[in-house]
C-alpha cells in the first residue's frame, strides 16, 4: 500500500525536476515534512532523480508555508492596535495578535492542512539542509550545474559546513565546471542588485553603483510592504 502511494506521488511531482521552485498550495494535505521524508528515503535508496523530485516539492511548499505565516502577521499586525504602556493592554493585544494569527494561518492555509509534527524539520529548511541531498543526487545524475548551484545554495547559509566546502572543491576540479554555477538559489531580488552595486562601487563605476543601490532599497521595502 505504502509503496502504491509513493508511486503516485512521483507520477504527480516528478515533472517538477526542471521547474524553478514557487509557492502554490497543490495538496494542503501534503505538507513539507512528509515530502522530505519521502526525499529522505529516496536518498537512501540511491533513486537520485526521485530525491530531487521530492526535495525540491518540499521546498516548494515550505516557500509556500512561509510566505502565508509573513502574509498573516503583517496582516495582525494592522488590525491589532498598538498598545500603549499599561501592562493589561499589552496583554490584551497579545491575546487579540495571537487569535488573529490562529484564525488567519486556518484561513489561509486550511484545516486539511495537517500541524507540523517535529519543530526540528522546520529548522531543517531553515538552515537549507534539503540543498544537502538535493546536490548529492544531481551530481549521482551526472547534473554537474544544479549541484554545484544547490551546493552553494547551502553554503551561503552554513560557510563553515567541511562536507559542503569538500564538496564545492571536488566539483570545481571538474573540466565543466565555471564561476557562473555559483548561484544561491534563494537569494532575495535586493540582495542581487546590492551586491552588484557593491561591485560598481568597487570597481568606480558609480552611475551602476548608484542605479544597483537604488533599485536594493527599492526592493527591500517592496519586500517589506
């Protein structure tokens, strides 16, 4: 029965191996820490392509997850007044901040949506520990671009990870490799331009250092928004 389910799920996710990854809520009852799981037990079974396949849906749907709680908060925050300094006020707003939560996070993401079970699965993916796997099974699939990219997906967010910097180096000897696979998949739009204007600047090139800046802090606030 087990394996009759994992098969369609791979013939529902399997096209997603070539896709960039979006949030979209495909199937409230399958969240992020069932799909890993599943990506696990393919990692294990050395089925490289179905690794990726379900790693990268269960980013997909952490994305998805993430900018719901984001979208819910700023939410509260505007209908939820700011309480002044008596401390029976602030405790009221805190209660009325915490319904408004509880009610929006059922709104927006459904009651077929199952509570997520162990907290340290949500840290996984915040420290991006799926890129780990996600760059060992694109390398076993002979994918030298999307490993090196996942890899430093990872990397930007643990430098110091041995196993990961082995791993950069072991595949910039490759005859293939170049600079340009060096992308981290989750870098935010402000901190691309911002890190281009840092080079314009550097390299006194100031009306691009300008428009680069600009264009950040732009960003940053439409993020913020």
């Amino acid at each position: 029965m087990a394996g009759t389910f994992l098969y369609w799920l791979l013939l529902t996710y399997s096209s997603i191996i070539d896709r960039p990854v979006s949030s979209t809520p495909d199937d409230p009852g399958l969240t992020f820490e069932q799909l890993y799981q599943y990506g696990k037990w393919e990692y294990t079974d050395q089925n490289w392509p179905d690794c990726v396949a379900f790693m990268r849906r269960a980013l997909e749907d952490f994305q998805y997850f993430e900018d719901e709680l984001v979208w819910c908060r700023k939410k509260c925050a505007g209908q939820v007044q700011t309480p002044d300094s008596d401390p029976l006020s602030q405790k009221h707003a805190q209660s009325e901040r915490a319904l408004c939560l509880l009610r929006c996070k059922r709104e927006r993401l459904t009651e077929e949506r199952p509570p997520l079970e162990k907290m340290n699965t949500y840290y996984d993916f915040v420290e991006r520990k799926p890129y780990q796997y996600i760059h060992i099974c694109y390398w076993r699939m002979g994918d030298l671009r999307h490993a090196v990219q996942a890899a430093y997906t990872f990397l930007v967010q643990n430098p110091s990870d041995k196993d990961t910097l082995d791993g950069i180096e072991f595949y910039m000897k490759q005859k293939d490799y170049n600079d340009d696979m060096l992308v981290d998949l989750l870098r935010r739009p402000y901190e691309k331009f911002f890190m281009s204007g840092v080079e314009a600047y550097n390299n006194e090139d100031w009306n691009r250092c300008v428009d680069d800046l600009e264009t950040s802090l732009e960003k940053t606030m439409e993020e913020d928004a």
